[in-house]
C-alpha cells in the first residue's frame, strides 16, 4: 500500500512538471518583439537561384521536381512600396507590394493580453520573420515568382458592415503583356483566406504555369522540452495515409519532406494559433520542406497549368490564419483539428473537449463549465471512487491493530508482513483496493488536463472577480492556496503512514504543490481545486459511514435501499 502510495504522489509530480513545462514554453520565456529587418541585397539568400526547373515531362500534371526559386524572406525586406491593408470584421493583414505576400496578421478577437486590447499578431515580417509567400511561376514565360513588383488600385481596403465578403486585387504585367490578376478573397466571419490568380496570355504561344504558396518562419525561442512533453512550435504536414506529422525547425531542410499529395496541407503552428496552407481538394499537389538562411520553409506547388497563346486560366489555393477554435478547424479541413495538439490522449481529450464546449453553450462561463465538468466526470467514474474511498476508510480503521503489531514484531519484519496480512484476510481488506482505480482514472484526468492547456476557447477567458483569464495564473493566488488546503484535508481522511519519514513527507506535500500550483494557469487548479473538494466530500461520507460500522460490505446503494426496506416492512414473526 505504502508503495504504491509513493508510486501515485510519484506520478502527480511528474504530471505537474509536465504541465509547468507546457506552460512555461509558452508564457514563461516569450520573445520580446524587435523593429523589422531592413537585410539589403547582399542578404546570403541572393546567391540562391532565382528560378524553378520545368519538369521533365512538360504534359505532366504534377508540379515541378524541384523549386529553387529564392527561399529568403523578401517580405521581411520589404522593399516594395507602402504596404496594402486590408482590415475585417475578424483580420487584420497587410501585403507586401514587393512579392504581393502576407507580411502581417492580427487577430481582432485575440489581443495580447487582457490588459493590452491590441490584436495579437501572429504573422509578421520582424524577426524573428513568419511570412507567406505566395508566387507564380513559368519556365517558358516571365513570371512574378514570390519577389516581383504588384499594384493595386488601392492601399486600404476594408470590408463594409453591409458586405461578407471582400476581394483585394493585385495586377502583375509582363514585359510581352502577359497579366496576373491576383485576388485575395476574405469573407465574414473567417479566418480563410482564398487566393487565386487569373492568367491572361497575350503572347503568340503556350504558356505553362504553377502557383506556390510557402510558409516561412525562423526559429522562436521558448520551446525547451522536459521530459518529451512541451506545447508545440514547428511544422505540420497531413496527408490523407499520416494525417498528422509534426517537424521541429531542426527537421525542417532541404528535401526533409518532399512528395505529392492529395487532399493534404501544411501548417505552421504555435500554442493557440495556426497558419495552413490548403490547396485545392482532388489535385495532386507537391509539398516540400526547404530553408533559407535561417527560415525554415513548408511549401505547396500546384500542378501545372497551360494558358493558350491569347487565352486564360485560373489556379487557387486557400489559406487559414487564426486561433485554433475546433468548430473553425473541422470546417476548413480534414484533420486540421488536429493541430489542437492533445499528444497521446487525443481519444480521450477530444470527446471531453466537446462535452465542456456543449456546457459552456448553456452556462456562458468557462470557469463555471469546467466545474460542471469535473462534477459530471466523479459521477462517472463514482463507483470506482467509491471503492477506493471505502478501501482507504477500511485501512484507516485497522491502523490500531496495524501498529500494534508492527511494534509487537518489530524484529522480525516478515512474521509482522505475515500478520499484516492475516489481518487483512479476517477484515476482508485489499490493500491495492485504494489504489488500483485511481490508477484506472488517471489518463482520464491528465487527459482534461491537456484540454485545458490547449483550448485557445480558455484563452483570456474570465471566471469570477479577479480571475479575467483562466490561462494565466491566479493573481492573487487564492486558488493555489485553496489547492493545498483541499490536499491537506484529503491527507487527513487518508490512512497515515506508519513510516515516521513517509509522514513528514506526505505532511510538507501541500505546502509544495501550492508554491507549485502558484504558477500554472488558473483553469488547470480551478480544476485541481474542484476535484478535489468533490473527492473529500465524498471521502468523508463514506469514512464516516465505514468508521460507524455502516459500510453495507461495499454496496451503498444497495445498503441504504436494504435498510430503507427493513424500516418500511413489518419483521417476519
């Protein structure tokens, strides 16, 4: 018992460091924000060709094998001109003149902080740089590429509260008076964005084309790992036979990834937030990994298109830029929902996010939801708490005789382990009984633990007074206390260690989890916090009842409807 005691505080730490860490890379060590890069042409990309190899077979439908075109991050250089905005009702998103790129993203309903009411940029060209960069490409014609120089009839655009949807177009001419119409699409209430661009040949032969559309970002700090667990920063390609692959920046290099899918898409992600790239669904698309200097590069190349000599042709592909909100997610593509990264428990995490999502659409409140939760999953799993409660009461009540006969043989161990466990057989007690079904519990809890690290619907989610964002830690610290008192109390229902260190051990247990818990965010001790209150509760009731002698041989329900029915019925004679 005493083992397995230790056993089960062993894995609680370990649990809780893992959500430290979880934690900590994300709010514990962030990059402070620094003007854009202004690199010149001497920029280590430049030496880099600036041009796609056509492929071998020129009918073929696939994009090309290979595509060298300059990998470096223009945008981030910016050169071009004044920069175009564009503003909805959800995005904030300025295009570079220069490559006609995304070079910035906020997010209007995701500000910085609850203190700070400026939309939080998730994509932006100052370094470290996290850009989209979007080209068009040709082997038997001139072709804007990601760098060349695009105009628009204007610099501001913004969509009306009487419009849903709002088109941004930009004019690319070649020399021979070929024209690109590039269209950016937004639409009310998304966070997708449609591109596509229209080529009108007016030269006197054939033209092929691709579109590409890469996602470049350089390496962010605050990522460490502690024992293989951490909030992802990196890469994520899907592709319908591995829907979910992740690539750290030190896996992400030339010819790392390099195939063509169907019905995939790429992803750079981060806690809360994502940027995807979703081509067109039923094509073969090539997706690439690359770097440049020291981006990293996740990129998809369209098949090829043949304009006529005076005809037109259209390639579209489609982009995702915001917060990881699952009912978004599922509606733009298969798997992307993905991204919300449970780790192992996805089985478990995802249907229990669904459960808190439908509660909080009836209470409002993710403070309160969360407590409804936990509430819903003790009555769950009541019966297997039950059990263990009333082994922990039984062992609580022998522990008289247990110590009487511990100091009766305390000089020869295993006589004492021998009448230990003849006490255990008359009492009819299973020592493992405490234990084995909150073993069977714990991937369930360490499951919600991870939906509520990762569900950006928690993000500067307020509860209650001084709680305005269940992701961050209780300002006032109130929580944490509350935490440490709720496992003293437990500690006091349980059965006390025989061992003297053991206790001393088990007594400073509350006062280090709430220096510990002091720092996670308030949603996780909330959580902690409500468990526990029911757990004592529980265990309370059930010890009382065991220590009075009205334990029913481990059917409650049955006992009180036994003795309900003694009462109401008249005795045999």
């Amino acid at each position: 018992m005493q083992q397995l005691r230790i056993f089960l505080l062993a894995a609680l730490t370990a649990l809780s460091l893992l959500l430290w860490q979880a934690w900590q890379a994300d709010y514990g060590s962030s990059p402070q924000p620094t003007a854009d890069r202004r690199a010149d042409s001497s920029d280590s990309a430049a030496s880099e060709p600036s041009s796609a190899p056509a492929p071998a077979d020129s009918s073929a439908t696939s994009a090309p094998a290979q595509d060298n075109s300059d990998g470096a991050s223009e945008q981030s250089r910016d050169r071009g001109g004044e920069r175009i905005h564009v503003a909805t009702d959800l995005l904030e998103i300025e295009l570079s003149p220069q490559g006609g790129g995304i070079v910035t993203a906020r997010l209007k309903e995701h500000t910085i902080s609850a203190d700070n009411p400026e939309p939080f940029t998730l994509m932006s060209a100052s370094a470290p740089a996290f850009t989209a960069q979007i080209g068009l490409s040709s082997q038997d014609a001139s072709a804007p590429g990601h760098t060349g120089n695009w105009s628009a009839p204007q610099q501001n655009y913004e969509l009306k509260a009487s419009d849903d949807q709002l088109v941004v177009p930009l004019r690319w001419t070649a020399p021979d008076g070929t024209e690109v119409l590039r269209r950016y699409t937004f639409r009310r209430d998304s966070y997708v964005i449609n591109v596509d661009h229209q080529i009108t040949n007016k030269g006197d032969d054939e033209r092929s084309y691709f579109q590409y559309t890469r996602l470049l970002r350089e390496p962010t700090s605050g990522d460490q790992a502690f024992l293989g667990a951490r909030s992802f920063i990196g890469g994520v390609i899907s592709r319908p036979d591995e829907p979910y692959t992740k690539y750290d920046f030190d896996d992400i290099s030339d010819g790392a990834f390099d195939q063509t899918v169907t019905n995939g898409w790429v992803a750079m992600i981060q806690h809360y937030f994502l940027a995807a790239v979703i081509p067109t669904r039923d094509e073969g698309y090539r997706i690439a990994t690359n770097r440049a200097g020291e981006g990293r590069i996740l990129g998809t190349y369209s098949p090829v298109t043949r304009v006529p000599a005076g005809g037109t042709s259209e390639l579209a592909t489609r982009l995702f830029v915001g917060p990881k909100e699952q009912d978004r997610l599922d509606a733009v593509a298969d798997d992307l929902q993905l991204t919300v990264d449970y780790g192992w428990f996805h089985v478990l995490s995802k249907p229990l996010f669904e459960v808190l999502n439908w509660i909080h659409g009836w209470v409002g409140n993710w403070g309160w939801s969360i407590m409804i939760l936990v509430l819903l999953i003790k009555l769950v799993f009541y019966k297997l708490s039950e059990t263990s409660y009333r082994s922990m009461a039984r062992m609580r009540k022998l522990q008289p005789k247990m110590q009487e006969l511990r100091e009766r043989y305390s000089d020869d161990k295993q006589r004492m382990n021998q009448e230990i466990m003849e006490l255990y057989k008359r009492e009819k007690v299973n020592p493992l009984g405490g234990c084995l079904p909150i073993l069977i519990q714990i991937p369930v809890f360490i499951a919600l633990y991870w939906v509520l690290l990762e569900s950006v619907e928690l993000r500067q989610a307020p509860w209650i007074l001084w709680i305005d964002d269940l992701a961050k830690r209780d300002p006032l610290y109130v929580l944490p206390v509350l935490m440490g008192l709720s496992m003293f109390l437990q500690q006091k229902l349980n059965p006390a260690p025989m061992d003297p260190i053991q206790q001393k051990v088990m007594m400073s247990l509350p006062f280090v989890f709430t220096i510990f818990f002091a720092f996670f965010p308030a949603g996780l001790v909330l959580y902690w916090v409500s468990n526990n209150s029911l757990s004592i509760l529980q265990q309370w009731i059930i010890t009382r009842r065991v220590e009075s002698g009205n334990d029913d041989d481990g059917d409650n329900s049955g006992g009180l409807i036994k003795r309900a029915t003694q009462r109401l019925l008249p005795a045999k004679s």
